[in-house]
C-alpha cells in the first residue's frame, strides 16, 4: 500500500503572501505623523505669503520669517540626528513636533507686532521640523521589516506630493473663512498630529547600549565616517545635493521669470508645477512596484531628468513642452527618492542611520537657499539662457559622474543586485 503524502506542515509552514505595508497599524501611525509634519512645513511659508497680501506683513518680513525658519532647520537638522541615534526616535519627533507646534500661537501674537518674537517663533518652527525629519527617516527602519521598506518610502512620499498637490486649494479654501492667525494656530494644530501620532516606546536599536555622555561633536563626526564609508552614498549625496541647488533653483526663480517675460501669463507656471506634482506621484507609484536590476543606475538617471526642467526654459517652445519637461522632472525626482532613502535604511548601520539621515538632509536641502540666492544675480550678469543652460548641464553632469563611482550601480557595497529583504549591512556594526 503506497506511503500517504507527509502534511504540509513536515516541510516547514505553508508560504504566506506578506501584509501589504498599508494595512499596518504600526506604519499607518508613523505615516499619519510624517503627512501632518509635510503638510504643516509645506503651509507655513504659503500662510506667512497670504498675510503679507494682507497687509498683515512686508516683503521684507516675509524675508526675515523665512531666512529665520531656514536658519532653525539648518542648525536642528544635525542635532536631532544625533538625538534620534542616542534616544527613542519616537521620543525626538514628539519632542520637536511639540516645539514646533508650540511656535504657531507665539507667531500668531507676534505677526505685525513684535519682529523679534514672530523671527523666534519661524526659528522654532524650523528647529522642530529639522529635529523630526532624520528621526522620522529612521524610525521607518525600524517600524518596517527590510522587504517592504520600498512600499513604505513609496508611500511617504506620496503623502508628500498629494499634500502639495491639494494643499494650495485646501489653504485658499479656509482663508476666505479664517484669518491668518486662525491658520497658523491650524498648523500648530497639524504639528501636534506629527507629534502624538507615531506614538511612545523606545526606539529600539537607536538606544540601545549607547555612551550618554559623548560629545555631540564626536557622535556627529561619528555618522559622518559611517556615510564615508559608503562611497555610493557620498557620490549620491554631491549629485542630489548638486541637481537641488541648480535645479531646484531654476524653478524657484527662473521659471516666474519666463512664464512672465516669455510667455506674458502666469499659466505656464501653475502649468509646470502642476505638471511636476503629477508627475511625481506617478513616478513614486511606478517605483512602489518596480525594482530594476541596476536600481542605484536607474535612480541616479531618474535624478538627472531634472536636468530637462531648466532645459525646457533656455529655448522658445511651446507651453506644452515646458510643462512636459517638468512632469518628466517629477517622475524622476520619486524614481530617485524611493531607492535613494530604501537603501539608506538598508545599508546603514542602524544605530547611525539617523545621523546619516540628518547629513542627507544638511547638505541636499541646507545648500538650496545658496542656490537660490545666487541665481538671480547669475542671471543678471551672464544672462537667462546661459544660467539656465548651465544648470541643465549641472543636473545631468552630476548624476553621471556619481554613475562611475564604486557601489553606485546597486547602491550598496555588494557586489551584484541586493535583494530587498537581504540582511542589513550595519546590523553587525
């Protein structure tokens, strides 16, 4: 009498497809808290601009609230790396979402009374947002396994764009009901949501065994060898950092300009952002579900599409092309992101993820306002088409040197396609 098969369960249990990131409650909070945290830093300047069509505050104002915001980010951006690596990640984004919650009713009392306490306030509002940001990137890692980490960064960063895609239309909404000091209570009110939503507990790795009484110069200095050690990442890093400050700064000054002067209409501009928003939530859908061989390639020429944005502006060509160009900036603006924080999270040491994370943001996002200061003089001494066709051959120049160096192909060191739920790189370190 022939032997009945064994049970399934003599082989080992029965494959079990993985729970979609979307349907984890875990994700889900941390999601929630990431999305109020971009919707409220994204609402901030456009609030501060409708006071000043309000007479509420002056250009130069305006100017001083920025810089001020800029200045809190630039000099929290580092700190709460540090924070986020030595304590629960948890506990510094609700720290510094408190802070930054905090500043919207001081900058409401300040706003067109007092310069010193609305300055302060932008300042801390800055200081909270630049404290969240490399915390939130590492508590991904730890609230995420290793395979649906490219899911989850698919996922953030369309919260991202369907925030600033929306946003315009929802803030215009409430202002013809609200004043601009009702709408800044608002955005401390969306601060308190990135606070409180991602929850308590302890972070995990990121405080587990570590000195406390470390410098904070000697624990930064510490996540800068850990990205040094990482040539893909340095190389990525100068070619983001390189396509922002050229890139980015195209759009921020020089496309106001053509679509005025060019075209007479400010359609071509709403046009080009509009197209550049669409753009990215297609591309951050696609990158959700496809992984190709050479991902880090493929990411770093995503990246150098941008180069296309400023290109469009150097000839005289249809509006149509313009906003093209743009929505093919946007898709590989995500067809970058995803990759570029996915292997972040993979290849970095845990414990020095967050500090990784905060020199990330330092450089690529610190360095903008240079770009932006820079070119409208540019443009005044070499002319439009030269600085835009400058820019255009930065963002594609860059990208393909970063192509040449060593692990940029894959970004890791590994020789060979790194699988997605492949053990972490730093897990031993």
């Amino acid at each position: 009498m022939p032997t009945p098969p064994a049970p399934a369960a003599a082989f080992g249990p029965t494959p079990t497809r993985r729970r979609s990131v979307l349907r984890d409650v875990a994700f889900l909070r941390l999601w929630s808290g990431a999305t109020a945290s971009g919707l409220a830093t994204w609402a901030l300047p456009f609030v501060l601009g409708l006071a000043v069509l309000d007479r509420a505050l002056t250009a130069a104002d305006l100017g001083l609230l920025l810089a001020a915001r800029t200045v809190g980010f630039l000099v929290a951006v580092p700190v709460g790396g540090v924070l986020a690596d030595r304590h629960s990640r948890r506990r510094v984004i609700l720290w510094a979402g408190l802070v930054a919650a905090a500043s919207s009713p001081l900058l409401a009392a300040g706003l067109g009374r007092s310069p010193l306490a609305a300055a302060t306030a932008a300042a801390l509002a800055g200081a909270g947002q630049g404290a969240c940001r490399p915390a939130f990137q590492a508590l991904t890692a730890e609230v995420v396994d290793v395979d649906r980490r490219r899911q989850a960064n698919a996922a953030m960063t369309l919260a991202v764009r369907v925030t600033t895609l929306a946003g315009p239309s929802l803030t215009a909404l409430l202002a013809a009901f609200l004043d601009t000091r009702a709408l800044l209570l608002g955005i401390g009110g969306l601060w308190c949501v990135a606070a409180l939503a991602p929850g308590g507990g302890a972070g995990g790795a990121s405080a587990a065994g570590r000195p406390r009484r470390v410098p904070f110069t000697t624990e930064f200095a510490d996540g800068v060898r850990e990205a040094r050690g990482h040539p893909w990442f340095v190389a990525g890093l100068a070619a983001l950092t390189t396509v922002i400050a050229t890139g980015y700064s195209a759009t921020g000054v020089a496309l106001p300009l053509v679509s005025r002067d060019a075209y007479g209409t400010e359609v071509v501009l709403a046009g080009a952002m509009t197209a550049y928003t669409a753009g990215a939530l297609a591309g951050a859908l696609v990158v959700a579900r496809r992984r190709p061989r050479s991902q880090g390639w493929s990411a770093l020429a995503g990246l150098a599409a941008y180069g296309f944005a400023p290109l469009s502006l150097v000839f005289p060509v249809h509006p149509a092309v313009v906003m093209a160009a743009y929505a093919v900036a946007g898709v590989g603006i995500e067809l970058f992101n995803v990759p570029w924080f996915t292997a972040t999270q993979r290849e970095v040491a845990p414990d020095k993820l967050a500090r990784v994370s905060s020199l990330d943001f330092l450089l690529s996002y610190g360095l903008a306002p240079l770009g932006l200061v820079l070119i409208a003089p540019a443009i005044d001494a070499f002319g439009a088409r030269q600085v835009l066709l400058g820019c255009a051959l930065a963002c594609f120049a860059a990208p393909a040197a970063a192509a040449l160096v060593p692990g940029s192909r894959h970004f890791s060191r590994r020789p060979g396609p790194v699988p997605e739920a492949a053990p972490e790189a730093g897990a031993a370190g």
